[in-house]
C-alpha cells in the first residue's frame, strides 16, 4: 500500500506476487451449515422427492438411500426410501426401513431426535 501511495507500482506489483494467505478463519455456523445442506441429507431428500414425482423410483430410492448415508437416524429419509421400495416391490427392503424408522421413533439406536 505505501509503494502504491509512493506511486512505485513496480514494486508495490511485486509485492503483491510475494502474498500469500494469511490470517485465521473465524468460525461462521450459519455459513459452515450452508455446506452440509448442498452435500447433506436434505438436497437428497429434495432430489429424491422429485424424481419419485417424476415416477422415477429407481432414481428416488437412490436419493433417499443417499440421504440416509448423510443421516443414518433421518426418519424422512428412512420413510421415503420405503415408500419407494414399495413401488418397487422389494418387501424385505421395505420392512428392514421401516423396522428402522420405528426403532429410531423409540429412541434406543441414535438416541433421542
């Protein structure tokens, strides 16, 4: 700043190749939540609820699967790929994700929601 304000900028130039990053990041919960939400278990139970609607069941269930990766213990996530197990036909799946939601619902495997 000061070879700049001098009017040097050739060196005020070469200084500023010299930079590096510096400094400490401050923790913001509100930005560092935005994060999970892009790659957590709420954009996979978007993009599962859209293609459910789009009659794509193979595609939901592949979401829904994704989500419950992100969030082992999400209810929605366990519902939803039930449901679309359903329309599948895959009725061992079905009452394996269901037994789940119901165990979750009673608290004794993620603990309380």
């Amino acid at each position: 700043m000061v070879y700049r304000g001098l009017g040097d900028l050739e060196r005020a130039g070469a200084h500023l190749k010299q930079r590096g990053s510096v400094g400490i990041r401050v923790a913001d919960l509100l930005v560092d939540g935005l994060k999970d939400l892009l790659r957590g278990e709420r954009v996979h139970l978007i993009r599962g609820r859209v293609a459910f609607g789009a009659g794509r069941i193979s595609k939901a269930a592949a979401e829904f699967g994704k989500a419950i990766a992100a969030k082992p213990g999400s209810i929605p996530a366990r519902v939803n790929l039930g449901t679309s197990l359903a329309q599948l036909g895959k009725t061992e799946e079905v009452m394996q994700q269901f037994q789940e939601v119901a165990t979750i619902g009673s608290g004794t495997r993620y603990g309380s929601l």
